[in-house]
C-alpha cells in the first residue's frame, strides 16, 4: 500500500440489513452504506430469509462503501454476522436447497419439546452449553435434511453443505465451507470446550459430519475474498465473529467486569466468563472469540426487543421512532410480555404466549408504546441479574445496538435495573468490534493501542428510588408468570 495509512473494511450482515464500515487507523469510522433486507413469514411462527438476498447485500453494501475510496488502502476485512440462521446449499453449484431459517423460526418447537421429554437436555445443555431451545441451529439442520436429503445420502456423500450466515459467506466469497468458532458454537452441535463437532449432538440431531463446516478460530486463517468489487481478489479476511461477540470487543469487552446489552431485533446481554468449566443456570455458555486464546462468554438472549416495537407500530400504521416519542411517562398498568415466539433467557420457554394485560378503556397508544419500551428494559434486567449471579456484582452496564439511541429507553433501563447505564455514541459496534479484531490480526493496531482507542459514551444514572423499582419489577414478573401460565 506503499505507505499509505491503512483502512479495514468491516462488513455486518444483521437481521434487517448489511451494513459495510471503513476504518482507519485513529478508529474512526470515514464511510459506511448499508443494504436492507427483508424477512418471509409464511406460516405462523416461521421466519424466513433469502440467502441469496444476503449475498446481493453484502456486495451491495460494500459497493457503496467503497465508492470514492481508494480500495488499495484496504489492508483486509472482517466479517461480524447474525448467527443461529441456518441454511443448506449444493457444494458443486452454490444453489440454496431451501430458504435461510432465521434464527427466530419457531418450526421445530415441538421437536425441541419431545426432545426434552426424551430427556435430551442435559446431555445438550452440558456439551453445548445451550440450553435445549428451537432459537439454537441443530435442529433447524435438522428439519432442513429431513425436508431436502431425507436419507442423508447427498449429506453423506459431501455433495450439500450446511452452515451458518458466517459459513454461507465464506463458502461464496473465500470458495471453502468454513464456520468461525463462535458461530459454530450457537448451532448446538459443538463441544462447546473443545470446539469441535459431537458426535453425540450430530448423533441425537441426526447430521451427518459431513455436511458440516471445518471450524477456524476468530481470526483465521481464511482463504482471500474472491469476486467482491471494487476490492481486489486475494484481499485477506482478517477476522470472523459473531455480531454479539464483535460488539463486546469493541466494548474492549477483555476488560473485567464488562457486561454490554446490544439492543436489536432482539438482545443480547453479555460478559467474557471467568472459566470454561460452569455449566450457568439462565444463561448460555458460548465461545467469545479466539484469537489465538479462546475466550468464552456468558450470554443471554432476548428473543423481541426492537421486534416489540415494529410489531406495535405495525399495528399502528407508525413507526418505532414515532412511538417512542409518543410514549407515556408511564404504563398505566399495562404489561407486554412478546412471547411472540415463546421466552429466551433466563426462562427459556418456548411455550410462552404473547400477552397484553391491564388493558382498560382508557388504555391509549401511547400506554401501550410505553408497556413496549418497559418490556425491553424489564428483559434486559433479567438476564443481566442472571448474568450477575456468575460474574458478581454489576454496578454498569455497557449499552449498543439501534434502539439504545433513544435517551428514554437508556433512562429507563438505568431505573429499572438500578444500574448504571453507559451509551456507545458510536454506532454500529458489532462492525467496529470485528474491524478492531481484523486489524488486531493485520498489524493495524498492537493490543495496546487497541485498547486506548477512544469509546466515547455517554450516562445514564438510576433516578427511581429502590421500592418504586422493586414494585414494577414484582407486577412484570407476575405478567411473565401470566404468559408461562398452561392451560390443560
């Protein structure tokens, strides 16, 4: 590059959109595009992605970014991913077999229920270190080979692949069927410890090995990118992640006592675990990242937060920004619990149902948009006092994600938690935290320099007194135990 400061190029391919980030050395953010992306529903509980539509994304996204930039400053890329989505494709010619299953299909709730009934959760719980639950990819692999290669003959026989987004990826743009660890270790079929495949897993889940990807650490080695304009072929790709695991590095997340909530479609709550050997009550034990040496994480998940929100504007004929400014000051009552497709962590229970309860006639929208941002602050809290119980006291909470930009919902969450909540002013962290990991790799930066690169943030202090709190949390939980509750 001839002396020229470097650049790298960090893709995100999220829920809703992909998004492309350069990054120079200062780690400043000096161009960004980024390409929306649709979602199917075509039987209640099934969410649907095209993987082709993913692809067209991230050359659409990166062929924007890269307009009126140099492209020979870029000095590699790094690629943060949605994970659980699952897809199956033919090796010999690319093709998907089916549609992507996003990692919120609910299809194979009732395989997850007769599985746990067989007395397969623990085995599951303790190798994956994934609780047994339809959010997790093994047994959409699963429904995608009985639907597409039922005898597992073509399986067997190396002629499909299944993967990840991340893998997906990979395969079109590097030409080899690869999965980053910590995306492998979401499908619930790694040894979580080990990170490698089970036998035992893909035995019960019934997936071939060969199907599977090989498993790379986060930071490679990978082949270079291929066919992805304006860059040029053999560019290297630098680091891989998940998109919750990028966002807590670029949290500096290897700093103890750091817990960050990404807030999304759904969200993510996490901090690096002090050992590998926990098998945690609530929470998921994860691969963070490695980079040489494997970190793991303690992580739960959120299954609608921002998903709360559009699906209240929906309804509405408004938008989730217009909705939280005509949000209430206050609820009057009214508790959502979006068991939309059932409750992740720390309940994990996918026989949830959506509920509204407190609804009076003089209940009004804007109670309603509230008992939305409440819902999110309330789901949020649960899993970081679950988290709490494993990692000690959490006095601050590091925040990221679209919906943290809205100053009443930061509030909110500092009052309903009784914490410190401290705002990322960049966005788009999990892009940030894989360039940051990618140009770790390339040399951009040494770990020093990293970890001096600015974070800028800003606070929020818990303003509601102790009793006030308590009191709103005991009335969500009694709303929660009202959308657990079985009805024989």
């Amino acid at each position: 590059m001839s002396g020229a400061e470097p650049l790298v190029l960090a893709i995100d391919q999220g829920t809703s959109s992909t998004k492309a980030l350069l990054v120079d050395r200062a780690g400043a953010i000096v161009a960004s595009a980024d390409a929306p992306l649709t979602q199917s529903h075509p039987r209640s509980g099934w969410v649907e992605q095209s993987a082709t539509e993913i692809l067209s994304s991230v050359r659409t996204a990166v062929a924007r970014c890269l307009s009126g930039a140099d492209r020979e400053k870029v000095a590699g890329v790094g690629f943060s991913t949605q994970r659980e989505s699952l897809l199956l494709w033919d090796r010999a010619t690319g093709r998907p077999l089916g549609p992507m299953l996003s990692w919120q299909d609910q299809r194979t709730a009732g395989s997850c229920l007769q599985l746990r009934a067989d007395g397969a959760g623990e085995l599951v719980r303790t190798v994956s270190g994934l609780p047994l639950d339809p959010m997790f990819s093994a047994l959409k692999a699963r429904w995608l080979l009985d639907e597409y290669d039922p005898d597992r003959t073509r399986s067997r026989a190396g002629e499909l692949c299944l993967g990840t987004v991340d893998s997906w990826l990979l395969s079109r743009l590097c030409g080899e069927h690869l999965s980053e660890v910590g995306n492998a270790s979401r499908t619930q079929l790694l040894d979580v410890r080990a990170r490698a495949w089970d036998q035992r897993l893909l035995d019960l889940f019934e997936v071939p090995a060969e199907v599977l990807p090989r498993v790379v650490a986060s930071t490679g080695p990978f082949p270079g990118l291929k066919q992805l304009s304006p860059l040029r072929d053999g560019i290297p790709v630098a680091a891989v992640m998940g998109d919750s695991h990028a966002a807590l590095f670029a949290h500096a997340g290897w700093r103890p006592g750091c817990v960050k909530a990404t807030y999304g479609t759904g969200s993510s709550i996490m901090s690096l675990a002090a050992s590998s050997t926990d098998t945690p009550d609530g929470v998921c034990l994860t691969v963070a990242w490695d980079d040489g040496e494997p970190r793991w994480a303690l992580e739960g998940n959120i299954r609608s937060s921002g998903a709360t929100l559009a699906w209240l504007g929906e309804l509405f004929g408004a938008t989730p920004d217009e909705l939280m400014v005509e949000a209430a000051r206050d609820s009057d009552g009214i508790h959502i619990v979006p068991a939309f497709g059932g409750l992740g962590a720390p309940w994990w229970d996918d026989g949830a149902s959506a509920t509204i309860s407190g609804l009076t006639l003089a209940s009004r929208r804007p109670a309603l948009a509230r008992a939305a941002l409440e819902s999110i602050a309330f789901q949020v809290e649960d899993v970081v006092a679950a988290v709490e119980r494993h990692v000690g006291r959490v006095d601050t909470l590091l925040a990221d994600g679209g919906p943290s930009v809205n100053a009443v919902l930061m509030q909110l969450q500092a009052d309903t938690s009784g914490r410190r909540v401290e705002r990322a002013l960049a966005r788009n962290l999990s892009a940030l935290g894989v360039a940051y990991l990618a140009g770790r790799s390339l040399g951009v930066w040494t770990p020093d320099e990293l970890d001096g690169l600015p974070r800028d943030r800003e606070a929020f202090e818990p303003r509601e007194p102790p009793r006030s709190r308590e009191h709103r949390m005991d009335a969500w939980h009694t709303a929660v135990a009202r959308a657990r509750l079985r009805c024989e």
